[in-house]
C-alpha cells in the first residue's frame, strides 16, 4: 500500500458552503500532492444536534414536530448546494462563449444534481421512519444521515473541481463487535478491498462516526466518535500518520475559553494526551488515543483556519521532566463512604466498587484511608440507586457541582517537585481531593465548580508564568 495519510475534519470545518471550498482545496494542494489520502468527515456543523432533535419528537410520537424541524434542515442543505456548486468562473467563460466554460458549467450542473439526489435520499429515509414504532435502532439510522450527507456533498464537489475522490462507505467496513470495541480484522480487510477497487484514486472519503455492530445494524461511535475513526482506520491500515483538524492551533497548555495567554503544545506523549483528553480537552476524543498508541502512529492536531500553523504532534515522546498542560471536567460528583468495618477488611472495596458495577456507572477517581473511600463519578443519573446500596455499607456523604483539574506532563515521582508545583499553584483555594502515582502522567485535583475558573487561572501563572 502506498505511503498514506489519514485526515479528519469535524463539524466546523465543513460547517458551510466556504469551508467545504477550504478543506477541498487543501487537501487536493501542495501539502499532499503524491499522496492517495483518507479524509474522514463529520456532519456539517449543528446537523447531528439536530437530527437529535428529530429523533426526540419521533419519541415523544410528535410527528408534526419531526417534520418541521426535518423541512428546516433540508430547508439549509438546499441553500449549501445552491451556494456550493455556484460556479462563477464557469459563468463568465460561458457568457463569453468559451468551450471550457460549457465544460466547467456541465460538470458543476452534473455534481450539482448528484449531491441534490443524495440528499434528498437522506431526508426521504428520515421521513420513512416517521409514523412507525420508533426504535434505538431507528435513532441511530437518523443519526447516520448527517455524516452521509457531508461526504456526498465533498465528493460531489471534488468532482466539479476535477478530482478523482472516491466514497469508501463507512457502513461497508467499520463494525464493532460484541464487546462494542472495533473489530480491527474485519476493517481491516474491509477497507483494504475498498481501496484496491479503486487504485486510480486520489483521494478516498468516508464518514466518521457511523459503523455497523455486531449484528449489522447501524450504530455508532457516540460523540466524538469521528476522532476515534480516524484513529481506527490509522491503525487497521498501519498508516504514516493521523491528522486531526479542527478550528484551533493544537492542543494548548490551558482551556483558551477561560485562561488568557495559552499557548498551543508542540509535543506530547500519548499518555499524557488520553489524560488531557479525558479530563475535559475538548479538542480531542479521548478514545482516539487508544489505536494509535497501540500502533505508534503518530497524532497530529492541526487547524484548518490557519493550516500553516505546526500544531501538536501525539507520539511516544521521550521524557521531559516537565509539565505540559491543564484540562478540566466538568459535572463531577463526588461519593464518601467511611466504614470502621473497612479497617483491614479485605473485601470492603470490592463491595464498593460491585455497587459501581451492578449500576453501570463508571468511576473517575479514587482516594482511600483506612476508614474511609472517597470515588468520583461523571454520571449521575443512577445517583440514588449508587447512594442507597452503598449506605449498606457505612456513611455516605456526596458533593456535587464538583470539577476534575488535571494537570499532564512526566509526572513520575522520580522527577521531584513537579507534583509540588502543581499543589503549590492552587494556593489557599479549597481542594476536595488528590489523586497522584496511579498514572506517570498526571495528577488530578477535585474543585468546586465555582472556584474551576480561578484554579486554572492560578495552574497557568505557577505552572507556566515564567516561560
């Protein structure tokens, strides 16, 4: 297989008719010239929280709802395609008469009426499923649409541009099995067949996000999820690299949104990336990393407003004895369960942590005394349920409104002070809990929603105010 490169463009990238112009331009330029690439899509910006939308009138059985909101949104596409494949070269040649501009009007007018054919079939799937029993199965059909939709609008318009780009669809090779984790031998040979019947190409797109499961129904990769194709196809395909762009100049050292003077992080280890991703870095999902750290395959953030700009490169780095940045999660509860009878029983934790399981609810952190456990969790909705086994067991206290600050770099505890510095920034702020030494790469810190603005202010001044 030739020299490739996986790239990954999200829902702002190809939010409208100019941003589709931008993606098709740079990667049909210079900057990939040679090379037969996989550029993976995600719905056009709002498009995915809208199909939502839908789904949740098909639901509640409010059909007329669905279908306002179904019009509305075809309603937009309409206007992209009319925008998208406006050829206004083609015009001026064609008033003067040119051969070539009859060329360039026929072939906009050809992918014009292509992509107005394939989504028009999208929006008439999505109205067959009004008035019949609504399934999770029908919701994940809907939701499948938006990605479908992306791609055939990108193809359509690389053929108008003269571009042999080729559809790989994702239903025909992404599936997960029965444990819901990618079965990388069926993609594996999947897209290499896809691809080999079509040699010829320049480039090959495909959505992200929508697989198949186990059973061959529609499903999909939850949000984010076109982050983690892109890493699975890297992966099964043994590729150069994985490219993810987005509308932001790599991973920075603080959230941007509320910390001024951040500054993107040219190089981080996976480890240190997963955490960060994990712990609120939006920029990136977090089971993304998982592929291509198993493959060593490098990550690269990149932005595709200023595609100069170096990014942050993901790889296995070697130490740095530093810190690199500072994410945050949100919606953090935290549960405290203190027992006299934990004092040398061997079994108490595993009690506590089969609560956890029997209510599917995973855990975020843990912080243990001889009497006493205190875990965090990011979902609540089986908080009662969670509570009152738990009461079985001893005192149970709960903190809500609580936010994990993680702070990533080589955080191994050879590399004294480090930890310190982390601790010291937070100053006299209240700190509800640490957790340090489960991972060489982080350490996380429980604040009150209230003071998370304030606590990454003070990591970016003590951590990195004096670089």
């Amino acid at each position: 297989m030739p020299v490739m490169k996986v790239l990954k463009f999200g829902g702002t990238s190809v939010g409208s008719p100019e941003r589709i112009r931008n993606v098709a331009r740079l990667i049909t330029g210079p900057r990939y010239a040679g090379h037969q690439n996989i550029v993976v899509l995600s719905a056009m910006a709002g498009t995915t929280n809208t199909l939502v939308q839908i789904c949740d009138y098909l639901s509640k059985r409010n059909t007329a709802g669905a279908q306002e909101t179904v019009n509305a949104l075809e309603a937009r596409y309409r206007e992209v395609i009319a925008d998208l494949f406006s050829s206004p070269s083609a015009a001026s040649e064609a008033a003067a008469g040119t051969r070539r501009g009859a060329m360039m009007g026929a072939a906009a007018a050809a992918a014009r009426a292509a992509a107005t054919e394939s989504v028009a079939r999208c929006f008439a799937y999505i109205r067959s499923l009004m008035g019949v029993d609504f399934t999770d199965t029908d919701e994940k059909e809907i939701l499948a649409q938006g990605e479908l939709m992306s791609t055939a609008l990108m193809n359509n318009y690389l053929h108008m541009t003269g571009t042999r780009s080729v559809l790989l669809p994702a239903l025909k090779f992404m599936r997960t099995d029965e444990d819901g984790e990618p079965d990388m031998r069926y993609i594996a040979l999947r897209l290499k067949r896809l691809i080999d019947m079509n040699p010829d190409a320049e480039l090959y797109l495909t959505q992200g996000f929508i697989c198949r499961n186990e059973y061959g129904d529609v499903d999909n990769l939850q949000r984010g999820g076109s982050d983690y194709t892109a890493s699975i196809i890297g992966a099964a395909l043994d590729l150069e690299e994985i490219q993810i762009w987005t509308d932001i100049d790599g991973m920075h050292n603080n959230d941007p949104r509320f910390v001024e003077g951040t500054r993107p992080v040219s190089e981080l280890h996976f480890e240190e990336a997963s955490e960060l991703a994990y712990f609120g870095a939006k920029i990136l999902h977090p089971a993304c990393v998982l592929p291509a750290r198993l493959h060593n395959i490098p990550i690269r953030l990149l932005n595709t407003m200023e595609p100069d700009k170096p990014g942050t490169l993901i790889c296995n780095t070697p130490p740095t004895r530093s810190i690199k940045a500072v994410s945050a999660k949100d919606n953090i509860t935290a549960i405290h369960i203190k027992s006299g009878r934990m004092f040398r029983a061997y079994s108490f934790l595993n009690k506590v942590f089969e609560t956890f399981e029997r209510h599917r609810t995973p855990v975020d952190m843990i912080a243990t005394s001889e009497v006493g456990v205190t875990v965090t969790i990011d979902d609540d909705s089986r908080l009662g349920q969670i509570v009152d086994d738990l009461m079985a067991f001893g005192t149970v206290a709960v903190d809500r409104d609580m936010v994990i600050v993680c702070v990533a770099g080589d955080m191994d505890w050879h590399n004294g002070g480090l930890a310190g510095r982390a601790v010291d920034a937070l100053g006299d702020l209240p700190v509800r809990m640490i957790s340090y030494g489960g991972s060489n790469y982080n350490i996380a810190m429980v604040v009150a929603a209230d003071d998370k603005v304030e606590a990454l202010r003070r990591l970016q001044q003590g951590l990195f105010g004096r670089e």
